[in-house]
C-alpha cells in the first residue's frame, strides 16, 4: 500500500514538460535559421565532430531529473505494517441521484457538480466513519463499499457523472433497497443513509422501501437540489450546450425539485431534511446528523507504518543531473576506435 504525502505538488509536473516542448521548439528554430544560412553538409564540414544525437539525449536526461524531484517533493510513502485497528464510528451510505435532471443548472454549477461538492466537503469531516456510496437513476448500482479509505472514496466520488447509469429514471426505491445490504446484519444504532437528489421520483416503491429501511434501523436524511421553479435540462457536446430535452411534443422538458417527496422519506424513518443549495448549511445538516448517531466499535485492517521513498527519487535526479552534466554535446571519438571484433 502507497500514499503521496504531498499531493499539493502535482501540478509541478507541468514544469518539465514546459520545459521538454520549449527545446523541441527552439531546436525546430535554429535548423530552420541554419537551413538560411548554409547547407547542413557545410556545417557538418566546418564541424564534424558536432553529435546530433547528444544534444537530445541531454534534454532528455534533464527531462527525467526534473521528473524526479517533483516526484521526491510529493514523497511517496510505501506501508510497511498491516495492523488490525479498532474504530468507533458510524456507518454512513451516500446515494447520488446521477438522473438526467441534475444536469439542470438552478443551481451553480449544476445539482451533479453542487452534489459531489457536498459529498466531496462532507467526507473530509469523517473521523472514524466508515463511508459508501451509491448512484442511481433507473436503477441502483454500488459505485463504493462501506470503506474508511477516504482517498479511495474521493477519487471514485471524482468519477460520477450522468452517463454512468445506463437506465435512466429516477428510482429512489431502488437506492434505498441496495443501501440495505451495505450495512451489516445485528447492527441497528449506527446506520445512516443520506440521499442527495432533486426528489423526481418516476417510480413506485420508494416509501415502502423506506420503511423496511427504518424497520432495520436505518435513518435516511435526504438533501435537495433545485428550484421549485425548475430549470431545463442541458444537452452538451464538449462542455458546450447544444440544446435542451425536449418531449414527444416537442416543448421544453423543465424539471423542479420535489422537496415534498424527500420530506416524506426522511421523516418515514426520522431523519431529516435540507435544501442543498448552500454548501456550507448542508455540511453543518450532515455533520450533526451524525453526532447523533451512537458510534460503534468495528475493527479494519489498515497500514500503520509508512516509509518515505522521497530519497529514492532525490538519487535519481542526482544521478540523471550528473550525467547530463558529463556527456559531451560532441561525438565520442575514443569509442570509435575501440574494435571488438577486430
């Protein structure tokens, strides 16, 4: 098991690349300024001991030690220990509405992205909390187990968008259904679901689910994106909106937020419910959810000790840097005359 320490750094990978284009660019300059002045044959003639093979191996040797210290600025970290750790916490289960309609843009900068924003805030404010999570449309898919690898949850969280779920419709039931074989079986006090959706619900079932849930000790909090009023639904080609959905007749879809559907699930099992338009409100909502939630001891297997690997990369930009900085720009004429073969 690895970990970067220093993930702040990564953009620093920019740099010798910036750097790799701006020499390609400037040899691609002076061949042409050569090709003005005289013909490659003379040049060859006033210096023909020139590589033209050492210069680019050079760059090269550069390119991978500046590759090399960014890399030891981020310090990855190896595990070295798996040991057995006891937490106490909630189970916490996050089902993400990715329905065509929360592509509409009521609120900035849509109710998909203002949902990863939440969910992606409300993470970093775990501690000891084991988090899944849950995507849904038509139908119900498990995007991430109940886990306490916050990394890993924030990089699948990163992966949700409206194309992931190929039956579209919204069904709540469904989500609430699959949310139920997330949480362990005996253990009825530390069960929480989240629901983050505009509240359009196109199919049955949805509060019969959720009375099973809260038959088993589920609380389900709901949180709504959207505007009464509504907004349309966006169709876009590379960022760029092409048009809007339109019925058979060919009017306008405009979808609203449905805050009386999602009232109705959260109080069928005694939860709560917020409008999701401000992020730092629905933080607050989610947060003191879970303090009420009583926390229970469970055990996870979690690398403890982490080794730094920084030095390992520092060595391999020395080593690419020096010998860079030993290899001639001219041919090595010494090799030439060494005959294996006689």
């Amino acid at each position: 098991m690895f970990e970067l320490e220093n993930t702040q750094y990564t953009y620093l990978f920019l740099l010798p690349i910036v750097v790799w284009v701006s020499y390609l660019l400037y040899t691609r300059w002076r061949k042409k300024k050569q090709a003005e002045i005289a013909d490659a044959q003379l040049y060859h003639s006033i210096n023909p001991n020139r590589s033209n093979r050492k210069p680019v191996i050079k760059q090269l040797f550069k390119f991978l030690g500046m590759v090399s210290l960014v890399i030891a600025l981020i310090n990855p970290k190896v595990g070295t220990r798996l040991e057995t750790i006891t937490r106490k916490g909630v189970d916490v289960v996050f089902a993400i509405d990715v329905s065509k309609s929360m592509l509409a843009e009521d609120i900035a900068p849509s109710r998909i992205e203002k949902a990863k924003q939440i969910l992606s805030k409300a993470i970093d404010e775990l501690v000891n909390d084991r988090v899944g999570i849950i995507v849904y449309a038509g139908k119900a898919y498990a995007q991430l187990p109940l886990t306490t690898d916050y990394t890993s949850a924030k990089m699948f969280l990163r992966s949700i968008n409206t194309d992931m779920v190929p039956t579209q419709g919204t069904d709540i039931g469904n989500a609430v259904e699959m949310a139920l074989d997330y949480f362990e079986s005996g253990t009825k006090q530390n069960r929480v679901l989240f629901i983050i959706s505009d509240g359009e619900n196109h199919e049955e079932g949805a509060l019969e689910a959720c009375e099973i849930a809260s038959e088993n000790g589920i609380i389900i909090n709901a949180v709504g994106l959207g505007t009464i009023q509504g907004a349309p639904m966006p169709i876009k080609r590379n960022g760029i909106v092409k048009g809007y959905k339109k019925d058979a007749e060919g009017n306008i879809v405009v979808t609203k937020m449905d805050p009386e559907m999602l009232q109705q699930i959260a109080l069928s099992t005694n939860g709560r419910f917020i409008d999701g338009a401000r992020t730092n409100e629905t933080i607050e909502f989610i947060k003191e959810a879970l303090l009420k939630m009583e926390k229970v001891e469970s055990e996870t297997e979690l690398f403890t000790d982490y080794e730094d690997q920084f030095q390992w990369f520092l060595g391999l930009a020395f080593f690419f840097f020096l010998v860079d900085f030993v290899t001639p720009n001219r041919k090595t004429l010494w090799l030439r005359k060494i005959k294996l073969f006689g």
